[in-house]
C-alpha cells in the first residue's frame, strides 16, 4: 500500500469518512445515553451520585478526544471503531480500496 495513496484524499471520500465519522458518533452517544440511564436509576445515596459522576466524566474525556476528526490518522480511527461495532466497513464503502483493506486489516488486531 502506498502512503500517498492513503494519505491523499477525495472531496468524495472526505465526505463518506465525515458521515461516517458522525454515524459512530451517534452510536456512542446512544451507548453512553443507556449506559447512564442504566446507572441512574441506580443511584439511591451520595456515592452512587459521585460514581455516576466519575463515569460520566470518564467517558467525556474519552468521547472528545476520540472524536477529533482529522484525517490524518483517521484509519487507526476506523479500525478501532470497527472492532468495537460502532461503525461496520460496509459504512466505509466508496474509499479506495487501499483504504478499506487497511481499516480492515486494522480492525483485526
């Protein structure tokens, strides 16, 4: 695989990599929605309110640097969030073939 070949860039497939990008986003924010709920309805004295609190600002943390899109590095991106099922390769279709088979690739490990 050549690196200029992924490291370049179509206006069309910055497009699907921004949609897809936000379609994981939205997932994560639904898997963080019922996690809480889940939690909270848990909660029934200050120590569950203060874990609450710790996981919330755990995952924050971790959604917003994880969510920085730059497409340098976007790749890595994608074959984590492949293996985690927030984002399935089919999503991804329309990036050069270079592309998938090194998100796939990734995603493996």
């Amino acid at each position: 695989m050549s690196s200029t070949v992924v490291d370049t860039w179509s206006d069309t497939e910055q497009a699907i990599a921004r949609t897809a990008f936000e379609t994981a986003y939205g997932r994560t924010v639904s898997r963080l929605v019922s996690a809480v709920q889940t939690q909270a309805a848990g909660v029934s004295d200050a120590q569950s309110v203060w874990a609450l609190h710790d996981f919330l600002s755990i995952e924050r943390h971790t959604i917003e640097g994880r969510f920085d899109f730059r497409l340098e590095g976007i790749l890595f991106v994608f074959a984590s969030m492949v293996k985690e099922q927030l984002l399935q390769l089919e999503e991804l279709e329309g990036l050069t073939p270079d592309k998938l088979a090194k998100v796939a690739a990734m995603s493996r490990f």
